[in-house]
C-alpha cells in the first residue's frame, strides 16, 4: 500500500536529480534552506520504493503580502510513474502539512510545461513567464488557504 512520509533533505537529492537537474551537477540539486529546521521534506513511497519527493518551505516572497507564507520547491515524481495522480497526493499532502502550520499562502516557481498540472490542483499563475537560467521557463505561481 503505497503512503507519503517525512524524509530527510539528502533523500529528495538523487529523485531531484533524475527529474530535475538531469545532466547537471549533483550539488545543483540542493537547495538553500534544505537543512532548515522549518523545512519538511515528504516522500511518496510504495513499500520501500521512493517514488516521488516534495519539500516545503517556510519562505517569503515579496509579490504577496500574506505574513504566513510557505514555498514548494522540488517536487519530483520518478519518470516511470509521472501521470498516475502521485504527483497530485504530494502537492495535497503539503498542503494538509501546510495548513496545521496555519500557512496563508502557498507558492512556488513552477516549469511551464508543469503550469497545468497546478492550475488543475486550483493554483493561479502571476505574472509573466521568467527564465531560471540553467534550468528553464517558468511562472511564479500560488494559491491562498483559507
């Protein structure tokens, strides 16, 4: 039965690497603020298999006013098992995690070829489309919590 647990920071690394910064350096796959205490790191699991990471962090951005503000930041689900709604569980079990943190914003900087995966999951696009160099186009996206 496949669940979603905590992890450390090095965990999401070789998952981040394989989905993420494929050809790049493995030390471009961590992040700053990886190791913060106020950073969660999730696993999506079935039996002992790793299949997807998600990492949270308590982080502001200053396009949002919000004072409670979290940043999702490599979320990554093995390519052999993309498009079979893990991805989906990760992003929700953040929130879940989120909100006991009494979070009033969640956003991130999302890939655009990622961008209607999110907005299915209720998440809005702001702004223009910006280039992460080394990395690619992508839209600065969020969704407030209630």
């Amino acid at each position: 039965m496949p669940f979603i647990q905590e992890i450390s920071a090095s965990a999401t690394i070789p998952m981040r690497h394989i989905v993420l910064r494929h050809g790049k350096p493995i030390e471009s796959c961590w992040f700053d603020g990886d190791e913060l205490p106020s950073t969660f790191h999730f696993g999506y699991f079935d039996e002992d298999n790793l299949l997807g990471v998600i990492s949270v962090f308590e982080n502001q951005n200053p396009k949002f006013f919000e004072e409670k503000q979290f940043q999702i930041r490599g979320m990554a689900v093995s390519p052999l098992y993309q498009k079979l709604g893990i991805g989906a569980q990760l992003v929700q079990f953040a929130e879940k995690e989120i909100a006991k943190k009494r979070g009033k914003i969640i956003w991130f900087n999302a890939r655009i070829t990622t961008s209607e995966f999110y907005i299915k999951l209720n998440y809005n696009i702001s702004g223009s489309v910006f280039d992460i160099k080394d990395v690619g186009l992508h839209y600065l996206m969020f969704r407030k919590l209630n």
